[in-house]
C-alpha cells in the first residue's frame, strides 16, 4: 500500500509524494469501465502552423468520444519555453487556442526540449493551474485512472547531446543536477512504480521517442537505458512527441506499441528514414493527434489528421496483446 505523506487539492485531483521523484495523482473517471482522452504534442506556436485548426478538430472529436482527459507529450511552447509564471504565450498557446468545452477537462503535460529552453521552472508552478485551471505539468509523476496507470517521464535529461552539444541553445537544467544522480533516481523510481502497479493497463508517456522513423529517429539513450525497464514491467503503451509526426510502431520482443503523436502544430513533411523502419505500423508526416478507448479488455487508438479525418485505427483485446509475444 502507497503511503500518503502529504496531501494537496489540485482541481478535483488529489496528490502525494510516493517517492523522491514521482507524485501520484487520481483521476475520476465515468465509472462505466472505460477511458478515452486524445494525444498531442509540440503544440504551442500561439495557433501558427495550424494548431489552431488542430484544437478544433480535438474539440469535436473530443466532445464525439467524452473523453476524460488530454496527454501532451511536451514541446508546449515554443520556439524557447516560457519566459516565466507571466509569460502571455500561456495564454496565446494554451488557454485561448484550445476552448471548445469538451477539452475544458485535466491536461498531463511532460516537459519537452524546448521547454526547457525557456524557464522550465515557471511551467511547473501552481501559478499558472491559478490562471488555467486545466494545466497540469510536472518532470515526473504518476496518474491512476482505474483501469489504467499513466507514468509520465522527464526525457530531456536524459539526452547527451543537449549537455556536450548545446549549439545556441541555453537550456534551464535547475532541479536536475547533476543529471546522472538525477536520471538514475528517476528510473529506480519509475522501476519502483511499475512494479507496484496492479492497473490493468500500463503507459507510459516521455517527450522524446524510443522508436521513430522520422527526423529524430530513436533516442539511443532511452532503447539503452528505459526500453528493459518497460519491457520488464509488461507496459503496454510508449507515448511520445519530439517528432512533428504521427506513428505507430510495434516492438520486436514485447507487447508495447510506440505512439508518436508530436504533430500539433508544425510538422516535418517528408523528413522520413526508412533505414530504420523495423515495426513500423503506421507513419503520417503531416499535422494531427490521437485519440484512445481503453476497456478492461481492449484498446483502440485512431489518428486524425488537421481535418480530423482519420488516418489509422489499431484495435487489440489485452489478451490477444499479452500472447502476441
């Protein structure tokens, strides 16, 4: 049994410190055995590049499924992060783009690579959840829904070339050093959460992709050091940004799919390797996101293009899943 040592009342979700890193928070559900919420990333560019035609079709389609929730897989405000607490791009890239209700539900966001080339900080504080009571956005921390358990991951800590190549790019790594001591803790503690974990359904959701075809490809660091963590602990879904696309790739000696949805705003049309195309299931180099079912037993995941016509659908019962491999 997870011991509460503190509790606070953020919105409707209860939260406590389960480890040095992770804080777990519970999410209501409709009590009727299923969870549906959509997927998006690398969004914030104040409706530029289409994100603002992106939020409308998340608003129908989100409003056609009730969905409970939203994942944003990071890169949330560009080019450069937020400046601090008051940065009006929270407002430009957040608050006033996504408005139609049924989005006026709980965000989990990850920090991306450009978020913390902002004030990384500043996306993390309880200020802004004053100014938009939606914004949820922590390095890492742990989601119960009943059926499933969501485990949001801090990524970017975990890229060499951020530290031996910074290019231009000055990046806010307080909170984080020094980064071996901190990436260490975090996947103990995240092993730890697995392990503990009963939920039916495992996912876990980081900024960048373990397995992409697209611009950035795999992150070595995370096939290295967190792919034997989630194979180890049955997870049964990756979801990830970073790459402006859509994906859907299987993984070669587990169950876990690799869910790309990083195609908020701006995306990369024609930046596609494929070299490295083992498992691919499904690429879509244009703009999008991603809705999920989830029963007891059974999945569904459909991706929608900036129109929201639908582009892919992947269904799989639990079981058929688990001796698939």
């Amino acid at each position: 049994m997870v011991m509460c040592l503190w509790l606070v009342v953020i919105g409707s979700f209860n939260a406590c410190k389960i480890s040095a890193e992770f804080q777990r928070f519970e999410q209501p559900t409709k009590g009727d055995g299923t969870l549906r919420f959509l997927v998006v990333g690398d969004w914030g560019r104040k409706g530029d590049y289409n994100q603002s035609q992106v939020a409308f079709q998340m608003g129908r389609i989100g409003e056609e499924l009730d969905i409970d929730f939203v994942v944003s897989t990071g890169d949330n405000f560009y080019d450069n992060g937020l400046k601090g607490e008051n940065d009006p791009n929270f407002l430009d890239s957040f608050t006033n783009i996504y408005t139609a209700k049924s989005l006026q539900k709980q965000w989990f966001s990850v920090l991306g690579n450009h978020d913390y080339r902002g004030d990384a900080v500043a996306q993390l504080s309880p200020f802004l959840r004053k100014i938009d009571t939606r914004w949820l956005c922590l390095r890492s921390f742990l989601v119960n829904a009943e059926i499933a358990e969501f485990f949001f991951v801090d990524t970017t800590p975990f890229v060499n070339d951020y530290f031996t190549n910074p290019e231009d790019h000055k990046y806010d790594w307080r909170g984080v050093s020094p980064v071996n001591t901190y990436t260490v803790n975090l996947l103990k503690d995240l092993e730890k959460a697995l392990k503990e974990s009963r939920a039916t359904w495992k996912i876990v959701v980081g900024h960048h992709a373990i397995r992409s075809v697209s611009h950035h490809g795999d992150t070595q660091e995370l096939v290295h050091r967190l792919l034997p963590i989630l194979r180890a602990n049955k997870v049964d879904l990756y979801m990830n940004g970073h790459d402006h696309c859509l994906e859907r790739i299987s993984d070669d000696i587990s169950p876990i799919q690799f869910l790309t949805s990083g195609a908020g705003s701006k995306a990369w049309r024609g930046d596609v390797n494929t070299t490295n195309d083992q498992g691919l299931k499904f690429f879509y180099d244009g703009q999008g996101f991603m809705s999920v079912q989830l029963t007891l037993s059974e999945v569904e995941t459909v991706f929608y293009d900036v129109f929201g016509r639908v582009l892919h659908r992947w269904t799989m019962s639990k079981q058929h899943l688990l001796s698939a491999m």
